[in-house]
C-alpha cells in the first residue's frame, strides 16, 4: 500500500471484503462486484487523504499503510450482494 510495499493481491471478483487495522483491531467490511479494482480505490483514497470512512483514514494516518490488511471474507454471485 505503501510505494514499498505492495498490497496483498485481491481478486477480481464479486465478493464481501474486510480491512483490518492491526495496530487497533478495527474493521471496515465491504462488498464489490470487483475486488481488486475496490481494494485499489481504497488504498487511492488512503493515500490521498479523502477515504470516505474517516476512522479508517485516521488509522491509515497515525499508523501508516502496513497496519492496513486486506481480507477477502467471501466470494460471492454479484446478484447475492
């Protein structure tokens, strides 16, 4: 997520998705008929400072990108989400 760091690989699928912060163990769950391309919009918003979930982008802030961890939670037919 960093520029040194690249963020686990996503896939490109529909699915529930979470994002944990391991230095506070918050959460922020999501859901995306794409993975890959909504992981990518987060870390985009993270680094410019305009990530809609203010905790989250305060996690980001204070404890940087490796604290940010992606999980895929479940795949899922787009119709399902």
């Amino acid at each position: 997520m960093s520029k040194g760091r690249v963020a686990p690989a996503m896939p490109s699928r529909a699915g529930i998705y979470a994002i944990e912060c391991t230095a506070n163990n918050t959460w922020y769950i999501g859901q995306s008929v794409d993975m890959a391309s909504r992981r990518n919009n987060h870390i985009a918003a993270f680094r410019t400072g305009k990530h809609a979930n203010k905790r989250m982008q305060n996690n980001y802030n204070k404890h940087g990108p490796t604290a940010l961890v992606f999980h895929v939670v479940e795949f899922c037919a787009t119709e399902e989400l």
